[in-house]
C-alpha cells in the first residue's frame, strides 16, 4: 500500500506536447487545488475541472483563462453544489454538446455551454428509493458515469 502521509494536493498538469504547465489555487487559475474529475469537452479547447468545494472550473485554452461555476444558494440557476463526487466520470457531454456534471449530494446538473444555463436535477437525499434507474447516457460508444433517473 502507498503512503500517502504528508501528500499535499496541487492541482492539475496540463502537456500540449511540448511542456507541462501546472494549474493550482490561485488568482487566474484553479479556484482548488483537489480536483477529482478532469474532462476535454468535443470542442477541443474547454477543459473541465471538477473540484472538492471550488465549483466547476472550465478553463479555456483560447482565452487562457478559467470561467468559474459556483454553487449560490440564493439562485436557484446556480451549479447545485460546490463538491464533486472521487468518480473519473462526474462530467460528461452529450451529443447536443451539453455538459452533465453529477456533484456531491447535491443531483445532476446541465451546462449550455452556448448560453452559460445551469439546469439541475436534484436526486433524492439520503437515498434513492422510490426511484427508476434507466440507461446510461451515451455518446459515442463510451458510456459516461450519469444515469437517467425518472420517479
């Protein structure tokens, strides 16, 4: 077993084929440093960072900048929480080109990525009986890690 005693996060790597550049908390970067999920959206420059209590970050290789989802409990149209679940395919992308992200206790979320919109599914807390679950979603031939659940 690996000893991970003294291990400190410090955010992500990014290789372009020439270098590596390394992403941490900080003013224009990562909003937090422990980032469970990373995902490439199809357009082939968004970079999508789900984080342990900094939202989704979604970092943009033109503008070389990140865009910051939070959760607001004041707006109802906000990301439906600030934590996301130790799970490789907590966000995933549709074949509309929305982006699903599945957080910690607080549902399934979609992002227009044209229109910036947060729509959430809240699932129910602390258990899922009563409920259906359906086929995974499914882009391509790779599943991804979100269910539809119907009551």
């Amino acid at each position: 077993m690996t000893d991970l005693s003294g291990w400190e996060p410090e955010g992500i790597v990014r290789w372009d084929g020439y270098k590596m550049k390394r992403f941490s908390s900080g003013p224009d970067s990562l909003n937090n440093d422990i980032a469970p999920c990373v995902f490439a959206d199809s357009s082939g420059f968004r970079i999508w960072v789900a984080t342990m209590g900094g939202g989704l970050n979604c970092y943009d290789k033109r503008l070389n900048k990140f865009i910051y989802f939070r959760h607001d409990p004041g707006n109802p149209a906000s990301i439906s929480s600030d934590f996301f679940n130790w799970a490789p395919r907590s966000i995933a992308e549709d074949q509309d080109g929305k982006i699903w992200a599945g957080t910690k206790a607080g549902g399934l979320n979609r992002l227009d990525k044209k229109t910036g919109g947060i729509s959430g599914f809240p699932t129910p807390i602390p258990t899922l009986s009563g409920w259906k679950f359906l086929t995974p979603i499914q882009k391509h031939s790779h599943p991804c890690a979100m269910i539809r659940i119907t009551p």
